[in-house]
C-alpha cells in the first residue's frame, strides 16, 4: 500500500450505474465531502485524483498511467468484479476495495424470497375454501447446496440452517472442498465469477440432482450454462429455475419463451430503496478510514473487502 501523504483527497467516479437516482451525484458529493472534507470531481473531468471510484462497467484499459500512478485508494462499490483482471490487481500500489457488504444483504433477501416463493406462495383465495388443502413441500425437508461462503453464502447459512433439512457449502477457497450433489433440492450459486468457475453449474451437475430441483442465480450469469440449462428445464418438467443475472447482459428474454420452469428478473436482486445512500456512506467510510487509520489498521478492518487478498497466484481471483 502507498503511503498516505495527503489530509484530504479529490475523488473521481470512473463511471455510474443506471439504477442509481437522477439525484445520486449529488448525493455522492456531499456524503464524501461532510465525512472527509474531499471535493468530488466531476464524472467526467480530466483532472487526476487521489481516489478513483469504479463500476462493474469501467474499461480500466482507459484510465492513464499517470492517473493510477497518481491513484492511491480505488473503491469498487460492487460485488462483481469480472472487469478486473488479475494482472491489474497484482500490479497497482494501491488498495482496491470492493462493496460486498452494500448489496449482500439485498441478494440474500432476494434468494430467500425465491425459494419461499416457490416452495409456500401464499394462495390467495376469494372465497372461502372448504376443503383447507395446501400440497406444499415445507422447508424443513429441504437440502440446500450453496456454492460459495463469502458474505452472502454466510448470510444464508446462518439464515437456513434453522429452517431446512441441511445445508451444504461448496467453495475450496474457504475450507468447503467436497462437492456433494447427492440428494440436492435446492442449488444456489453464490460465488464470484472466475476463470475456473465459469459454467460450473452445467448439464452434469444438473443431472446430478433430484428430478424437482430448483436453481438459484443471483450471483454472476457466467457461472450458469445457459443452453445446458434450458435443456435440462426440458427433459425434466418439475424442475425449476429463477435467474436474475445472465451470462449477456442486457438479456433477451425471447431465449426463454419456450420454457414454462423457469422466472427472470433483470439483475435486480442487489437494487433496494436505500441503495443510493447506502453506498454512498460506504464510499465516504472507506475514504476516512483511509486517510486516518494506520496502514495495519486499515488492511486489517477491510481485509475481506481488498481485492489483492483474493488473489491465487499472479493470474487468478477468487
């Protein structure tokens, strides 16, 4: 990490997100100016500045060598992070902070919200109804497999546990090796797109279930093989499908018309009413915390959140 020789920072945002309010700039502006005392340049100055804020739509092939050089925090308010190549990660000297925590809690809900649906909607019935019949499976007889346990693997973890039959976790690189399909209702993949992971949950792995399965994606579209998938939703009726991230975006639903298992939603799994101040508290913390806090201390708070940290070797990010 570069050392901090600055009281005060400018601030560039690299690039927006359509979901944000007409009002978010200004928002943006005026939470990291009364938290740090740092003016925020605008979207599209060509002045340098000490902090760069990023998007999951930034070509980081155009910002300058004069720019990074002059870059000392990079702030990346998003989970996904597939425009990074490692190579970038593993040669900048600057910390590259990403914003699980800002969405995590909003997939979460999106994915419980997903599997309460399929498995106990609510009927909603006009007249009394004599017979007081409700063929549901409850969730109690459910097994989950969770591919992945970063923050929102853990957020589901803890949520179902208390709720369902198991709960399995696969991910290698937090000490979940086994990948078990036996006997699997419920798949979610929740895990970062990488080079190793891209179309995991394919026609094998589907297969691998049981005949009614449901899958899960509001993680990356990539992780999902989509042509393997709607096959599978053919030859297997009962099966399910809710998918809220595709592997091109935007989408063109008309690929899915054919197919009755499945519900889509445009990748708004992470979008909620509080977004816009959410994430711009999260920016204005991580640029105090910055400029006050001792290197050990700052590497320490957002170790989990530092994008080097997830580096396996020089050319690959978990």
């Amino acid at each position: 990490m570069k050392k901090k020789l600055l009281s005060k920072f400018s601030v560039k945002r690299i690039s927006s997100s359509p979901y944000f309010s007409k009002d978010f700039s200004t928002l943006e502006q005026e939470t990291i100016y009364n938290l740090t005392g740092s003016d925020m340049l605008p979207l599209n100055s060509n002045e340098l500045a000490s902090v760069l804020i990023t998007n999951t739509h930034t070509d980081l092939a155009t910002i300058s060598e004069e720019q990074l050089e002059m870059c000392q925090l990079m702030i990346h308010p998003n989970s996904g992070y597939d425009n990074f190549p490692a190579e970038f990660v593993s040669k900048v000297k600057f910390p590259i902070v990403i914003g699980n925590p800002i969405r995590a809690n909003a997939v979460a809900n999106y994915i419980l919200s997903a599997l309460l649906s399929h498995y106990s909607a609510i009927p909603n019935e006009m007249t009394w109804n004599e017979e007081r019949k409700w063929p549901r499976r409850l969730l109690s007889e459910l097994n989950i497999l969770i591919l992945g346990y970063g923050h929102i693997g853990s957020i589901l973890r803890e949520s179902l546990v208390p709720l369902v039959a198991g709960v399995r976790i696969f991910d290698p690189f937090a000490g979940f090796p086994n990948l078990d399909l036996h006997n699997i209702d419920v798949l979610i993949p929740i895990c970062s797109l990488n080079i190793k992971n891209r179309s995991m949950v394919n026609k094998a792995m589907l297969l691998e279930l049981k005949e009614d399965f449901l899958l899960i994606n509001a993680a990356r579209g990539s992780l999902v093989d989509t042509e393997d998938l709607l096959n599978v939703l053919t030859i297997r009726p009962d099966a399910s499908a809710v998918l809220d991230v595709f592997e091109k975006e935007p989408a063109d639903f008309s690929q899915f018309s054919q197919i009755k298992n499945i519900f889509l939603s445009s990748h708004l799994a992470g979008v909620y009413k509080k977004i816009d101040l959410t994430t711009a508290n999260f920016e204005a913390q991580t640029i105090f915390d910055f400029m006050k806090m001792e290197n050990f201390e700052f590497e320490n708070k957002y170790k989990t959140m530092i994008l080097k940290n997830r580096l396996q070797g020089q050319n690959f990010l978990i």
